[in-house]
C-alpha cells in the first residue's frame, strides 16, 4: 500500500492509502474506454457545379441533411473551371449557390468557413449544430 497525496494545497494536505499501481491501472483503463465511447467528427465532401438544376440541388440537399444528422461535417465544394462563357455568364453564380445553400440548411447547420476567393475550387464547410 502506498500513501498518496491527493491535494497539496488545502491545510492540512489531504492524503490516502491505496495501491498506487492499482489506481494507475484504473485510470488507464478508463481513459481507454471513454476514448473508445467517443465519436470522432469527420468531414463529407458534397461536389456541385456552379449552374445546377433545382431538382438535382435538391438531391444533393437530402445527403448534406443526412450527414449533417450523423454528427458529421459537410464540405461542399463547387469547381469553377471551364470554358469563357460558363465564367462569364455568372461570375456571381458561386456566391449566389452558397447564399441558397445556407437558407436550405437554415437552423440544421452552421456554416463554419469559406474557402478563399482566389482559388479554383470554392468551398464551404457547414457543422452540425449541437
């Protein structure tokens, strides 16, 4: 048996009697266990293109709800890539797919960022509110 200090600060420190390898053991074990209980957050990649349709937004809706309902987060990204006249027949179509977007999801997601303006590939990751 070991004597074990518990807490040093109060007056007097309060000690106890216990097999310290025991209580070692115990905790580790413990720790184990509530690692194996919890549930870690993994982030689904949800692809769209800058003009599509409403029923096939639709579609892609129903699986973003689906993992946002698992506890996941969701990415979706849209390409931007192509020919002059898809770009310049709606330089604001991105923005304006994610403004729709985040009115969809309402109060089922939070939107926790944006990708950069500058990059190809125009992203935003929604979280599952808790």
């Amino acid at each position: 048996m070991d004597l074990v200090e518990i807490n040093a600060t109060s007056v007097p420190p309060i000690v106890k009697i216990m097999d310290f390898g025991k209580f070692k053991y115990d905790q580790k074990k413990k720790a184990n266990e509530a690692r194996k209980k919890q549930k870690a957050s993994e982030l689904k990649e949800v692809w769209m293109k800058p003009f599509i349709e409403e029923n096939d937004l639709n579609i892609k809706m129903k699986k973003v709800f689906e993992f946002l309902g698992d506890g996941d987060k969701v990415k979706i990204a849209v390409m931007t890539k192509g020919s002059k006249k898809v770009l310049a027949r709606g330089k604001d179509a991105v923005p304006d797919l994610f403004a729709k977007i985040i009115a969809i999801v309402g109060d089922k997601g939070v939107l926790e960022s944006k990708s950069k303006p500058d990059e190809r590939t125009k992203s935003i990751i929604i979280a599952p509110v808790r």
